[in-house]
C-alpha cells in the first residue's frame, strides 16, 4: 500500500532514503530549512551539495513548511544532526498538537549520534519530544550505507530495531527492495550506540591513513574498536551479539574503510596534521564522529569503562595532544589476554 513519507532532513542520507521510498511507490517528501536547496529540489532535481553526481526523480517534493510537509503522512523520517533532533522534535509535536491528525504517524530515525552532556540515545529522545498518544511508535533505522551508493541502488544490508517487532516489520516492508534489504532487530540500545560509536573509530581510521599505517594497524583498530564498543554497549544493556551484526562490525567495516565517510575523512586530515577547528571548518558537513567521541570518553569514565583507543582519541580531538605520542602509548600498554564476549559482558 502507498504511503506518505516526510524525511525530515535533506542531506545526502535523507536524499538517499527519499530516493529508496520513491522507489518502493511511496510518496516520498523532503524537508529542508535551507531555502535555496529546496528550490534546486523542486526545480533542477538535484542536490548538488551532498551528491553532485545524482538526479532525483521528478517525484520526489522537498518542502520548507513543517506544517505542509507533515500533513497527512503515515510515516516521519528523522535524518538530522544530532544536535538538532530534540528541537525538530518539538516543532513536530506542537504541528501534530495543533493540526490534530486523524492517524497517528510512524516515528523512523536514521540519525548516529549521542546528545551532548545528556548522553541520550537519539529514541530516547524522540520519546520525550513526541508523545505516545501523538505517534504508533519510533524505529530506529541504522546499518552500513553510504548514501552515495544507495542512490546508485548498490546493493545494502541495514537493520529496523524497535523492541514491538511489529513496528520494526513496519519499516522493513517500507524500505525493502531488491537492493535495499532490511533486517529487523529488538536490541534498540545496540543497534543505536554500535551506530554512534563506530563513528570514533572511524575517526582514529582515517587518522592511521593519514599518518601513512597500512592494512595491520587498520584491522587491529578495527577489531579492537569494536571490542570498546561491545563494552560501553553491554554496560547499557546491550545485547553483545548485536555488536558482530549489521549495526556492530558492518557499520563499522563501512565507516572505516571508505572515502565517502566523513569521520575518516575527517581523521585522514588529522593524520596529515590539519587542526581538527580547520577540519571541522573545512568539511561542510557534520562530522558526528567529534561530538560522539566526547560523550563515549564521558560515559565510559562514567561506568568505569576502559576503553583506551576512545580515550586517545578525545586527547587528540579535544586536548591537543600528538597523535603519534598517543598511538605509541596504546601500543606500550600492559599487555592482556584478547577479550572475548563471555568477558565482555563481565
């Protein structure tokens, strides 16, 4: 059955989800607040900023007004930075306050980040802002993908988690096709912190590019990378397996091997010795990377998480201490037994 769809956020992710539902026969609307990139969505179908290569089918409406873009919908996709998701958020309620729908929209989030000094995951957040009696429920919709490639209709594997497993189908026969798969997950907790936190090892991804490491050094940040992630998450409840699936090792093997993502470009810029304010100034897009590495040091510090690599990271980022001194000193550490899950989860 056709449904109406606002993606709420019109960057290169939410140009590319637009693009998927459009595909499926949905009524795909995009909401942006910049009006220039609206008008060049409405008139020249392109999105030049965030993918200069792609043309979007004539089909594809990009609005300005809340109100107009919200009207009606069976579904709201939040594709935002995560620093603007409460107070979009908000507005969204107040619209559904004031114009009193007569169904209740679906809540899918594709965003991957941490709020600051709060620490809130993004559905916990949508949870306070939307309330129950204004929504069916939130989705979170997350997993290895590059918009650039899902616009090409590349093949990609991502995950729907919502602990109602009906809500999670909900999305899963909303976006899948013959080459967008989804797969639905109950482990929300997992799904949104391995989404988040793989973003800082991306970062320390692209900074060992940068400095000229090969192959080995990637695959131990990596491999090792994860191992912080599972920790963090199993402290909050996480399920651990949830970590060697698509929101855990898939999204991380994309984020840390590619160019088109924009936490390793940023760390490939650190590696090469940019100051991260240049980099950040530079790269016309936001880098979650940055912003999630604070909250995992903070939450880590926290729980009483070690999670050394993370550490060194936010001292690079944040302290302006040298990259090379930093790698040095992970590598000196005391030396350990390989964790396993069973560990883990202790």
């Amino acid at each position: 059955m056709k449904q109406k769809i606002a993606v709420l956020g019109s960057g290169s992710w939410g140009t590319a989800l637009a693009s998927v539902l459009d595909s499926n026969h949905h009524e795909a609307r995009l909401w942006g607040n910049v009006p220039e990139q609206i008008e060049e969505i409405n008139t020249k179908h392109t999105n030049k900023h965030y993918l200069p290569e792609f043309v979007l089918a004539d089909s594809i409406k990009a609005y300005s007004d809340l109100e107009e873009v919200l009207c009606d919908v069976d579904a709201i996709v939040f594709v935002l930075p995560t620093k603007a998701i409460r107070v979009v958020a908000h507005q969204v309620s107040e619209v559904l306050d004031r114009t009193n729908p007569s169904k209740k929209p679906m809540i899918i989030h594709a965003s991957k980040g941490l709020e600051q000094e709060s620490h809130k995951r993004i559905s916990v957040i949508l949870a306070e802002e939307l309330p129950s009696d204004q929504i069916q429920d939130v989705v979170v919709l997350s997993g290895p993908s590059h918009a650039e490639e899902v616009v090409k209709q590349d093949i990609t594997t991502i995950t729907a988690a919502c602990s109602d497993l009906d809500s999670a189908k909900y999305v899963q026969n909303l976006f899948s096709n013959g080459f967008f798969r989804i797969y639905t997950n109950q482990d929300v907790i997992g799904v949104e912190l391995g989404a988040a936190l793989k973003n800082v090892i991306a970062v320390g991804a692209g900074a060992l590019h940068g400095l000229g490491y090969g192959d080995n050094a990637k695959a131990a940040l990596m491999t090792r990378g994860l191992t912080e992630i599972s920790r963090l998450g199993v402290a909050f409840g996480a399920d651990p397996l949830t970590f060697i699936g698509l929101s855990g090792v898939g999204d991380l093997i994309v984020t840390c091997t590619s160019v088109h993502s924009r936490n390793w470009r940023c760390g490939n810029q650190l590696g090469q010795g940019v100051p991260i304010e240049d980099v950040l100034e530079n790269m016309g897009m936001v880098v979650e990377g940055v912003a999630t590495t604070k909250a995992a040091y903070e939450l880590a510090a926290q729980k009483g998480i070690d999670m050394p690599i993370t550490t060194a990271i936010y001292r690079v980022i944040y302290q302006n201490e040298d990259l090379k001194t930093e790698i040095s000193d992970l590598m000196k550490r005391e030396r350990k037994s390989e964790a396993s899950l069973k560990s883990i989860e202790k």
